[in-house]
C-alpha cells in the first residue's frame, strides 16, 4: 500500500512553520510528524501540500493509495484501522477525515459515498502553533516508548547526577558527564552523538536530538525538545526547536517554538506569561488579527532562518515569521512579518538577496547546500507575505 500525508485544515493554522514544510514535516516530541508515521506503517510516504512546496516535497501517486491527514499523530489503535482500509472507506473523528482509500488519478471524491468508520479513541492532533509545545510532554512519551521498545540504552557514566535511570535512554555517541537527569517526572532521550556539557541541570520530559548540543550550566525543564544539530544554554521550559537552531547563551526560553536555522542572540529573553496573568493572544494569518489561545503561558513562536541580536526581548505571545532579523533595544511588537530588518524602532524589508546570502554561509557551516528548491520557497514565501510588511 502506498501511503501519502497531507496537509488538512490545519496548515494555515500552523504557519509561520508551514510557510517551508509541509504539516508532516513538524517536528513535536523526538520525531516529526512523518517520522512518527513511518516508524508505525513501516514504510516512506510522500506529500500532498502547496504547490510550491511540492518540488521538495513531492506525491508519489500509485494505483492505490491511502490519504492521511498530516495532523493526527499515530497510535497502534489509529495505525491499525488506517492499515486496513479498504476501497471506500474513510476513518473519520467526529467530522475531521482523518485518512481515506483511493485510486490512482481519482480527481473527485465524495465522501458521502464513502463508508464512515469513526475512531472511538482519544486522538492526538496537532492543529495550532502553540500545540507543539503545549502537547509536547505526551509526545515525548509516546516517542520514547515506540523508539526504545526492546532496546537496551547505552551505559550512563558515573559521573553524572541520575534519578530515576529506568526512565532515561542515550543512544551510541552521545556524551555527558558532570550533568544532573532527573527523569522522575518524564523521560530523557540523549540521541546519537549528542552531548550535554558539564554543569547542566536538565529534568524530563526531555529530548536531545542527534547531534544537538547542551552548553554547559544550562538549565532545562518541562517538556523541552532540542531537535539535531541544535545547541542550546541558559534557561529553557517547555519548548521546541525543530533542528539546527541555536540558544547557545543565557537567557530564557519559555513555552517557545524555534524553526529551523533560527538564532538567538546571547540574553535574549521571552517572557511567557502576562504582567496581569490575562489569557495570551497570538497573530492569526487566517484572520490577520490576534486570536485567543486559551492559554496563561505562551511565548516566542519563530519561522525558519530568522535571527535575533543580543539581548532581544520578547514579549508574551510573540510571533516571527521565515528570514527576519531583529536587533536593538526594547520590545519588537507581538506580530513581526516574514523578512523584515529592524527591531523596536521599526522595520524596513529584508531583501531576499541580502536574507539569501546569509541562508547560504549558516548552511554550509553544517554542510548541507542551499538549494534551488530552498530558494524557490523562500521567494514565494517573500512575495506572499508583501502584505504584511509596512515597507
């Protein structure tokens, strides 16, 4: 069976990420979305999602097909009843689609021909920003459990500070000594080759990714994932970075979501809860207004390739969208657009040339090349975002 993820409802709603991947591509407890879905199925999928984003991610259309909705993040239960699909039939909570049968070049779709089979379980969805970090200690849980499954963890060297070791699990590489994991409240997962520098403080849920980095005396708590090649000190609750992100000095980082090829500037700090406790509201780019969360803590959500300077604060509920640059003192406001230059005193637009060049040197530090493709993207996301730039 050929398996293909797609984007659903929910893409608009979880932009800036969007804007550069598609839904599957989110990263939320250890593994992305797709990676989740891949491990369950055992199998590779490809993509339905936007148009231009459909020459790096692809669909690969066979003679049948299952479609599911990218949102939904896999259980043995869901996987199960998803596997077993047959022509005309549909797996729906309440009215989402969750994943449905079809056949090759089969343009329309009435799903009232379909036959309904409901999933009666509780179902993990990703459909707004703020749930990569707020539903990422379950994530992480389910994510340690599927990928430590009849294993044995590396041995965990004397040095370190342990509590609750049943519940922590390091991968071949992975370096640590001097460090404190308190794995009591949530598990740790220490991928391969990762290190955590001495001094460091960490308490589960957590999880440190292939080749990511913790910098020394940092300190990290509630569910917090540090995605590959990432490095990250200071202060750090309940957040996400995607991979090849870097918090590399103190400061605070609080119930946060980071992209990829973001950094942050040493002291950079977020606030994550309102002076009168209010509810947080967040940029909507649906309503193009602020739209309430539901939540008391909610802080900095930052699109891929953006930048800040040193000692940049950030007020609650902020939102940063792909390839801007902040800088200088005092807060930014709470939206700031996609390629935008400039910080509390105002923005102008940072032209793509000049964004381009810096992609391309962050890039290859890690050896990976900035593609047509990548550029490709980035452009179409510049000429869709005009409208929210002042200048």
């Amino acid at each position: 069976m050929n398996y293909i993820l797609f984007d659903g409802p929910s893409r608009n709603n979880l932009l800036p990420f969007t804007y550069t991947r598609p839904v599957a591509d989110i990263r939320v407890g250890i593994l992305t979305i797709r990676e989740k879905w891949e491990r369950f199925l055992k199998t590779t999928t490809t993509t339905v999602t936007e148009d231009y984003l459909s020459d790096k991610y692809p669909m690969v259309e066979m003679e049948v097909n299952i479609m599911i909705n990218a949102s939904y993040l896999p259980n043995f239960k869901l996987v199960n009843m998803v596997m077993g699909l047959k022509e005309n039939q549909a797996v729906f909570k309440g009215e989402d689609i969750i994943a449905f049968y079809t056949k090759e070049a089969q343009e329309a779709i009435d799903f009232n021909t379909f036959e309904a089979l409901e999933f009666e379980e509780d179902a993990f969805k990703i459909e707004n920003t703020w749930d990569i970090f707020s539903k990422n200690g379950e994530a992480i849980l389910e994510d340690f459990n599927l990928l430590t499954k009849g294993r044995k963890s590396e041995f965990i060297p004397s040095s370190n500070n342990i509590i609750a070791p049943e519940n922590i699990f390091i991968e071949e590489g992975a370096k640590l000594e001097f460090v404190t994991l308190n794995a009591s409240k949530g598990p740790i997962y220490i991928g391969k080759n990762a290190e955590i520098m001495e001094g460091s403080i960490i308490r589960g849920p957590f999880a440190l990714c292939e080749h990511a980095i913790v910098k020394m005396a940092a300190k990290i708590y509630g569910p917090t994932t540090v995605g590959p090649f990432s490095k990250v000190g200071g202060e750090i609750n309940n957040s996400v970075l995607f991979g090849y992100s870097n918090k590399g000095h103190d400061g605070f980082l609080g119930n946060s979501v980071l992209g990829e090829w973001c950094n942050l500037g040493a002291d950079t700090n977020n606030s994550n809860l309102k002076n009168n406790y209010a509810e947080v509201r967040l940029w909507d780019y649906q309503t193009e207004g602020f739209a309430k969360t539901g939540l008391q803590f909610c802080g900095l959500i930052m699109g891929d390739h953006s930048k800040c300077g040193i000692n940049t604060m950030f007020n609650t509920g902020t939102v940063v969208g792909v390839s801007a640059n902040i800088f200088g003192s005092g807060f930014p406001r709470n939206f700031v657009p996609s390629f935008s230059w400039g910080g509390n005193s105002g923005f102008t637009t940072y032209l793509t040339r000049k964004s381009f060049e810096v992609v391309e040197i962050v890039m290859s530090r890690r050896n990976i090349e900035f593609t047509e493709q990548d550029k490709n993207i980035l452009e179409h996301v510049f000429e869709e975002t005009k409208k929210y730039r002042r200048a």
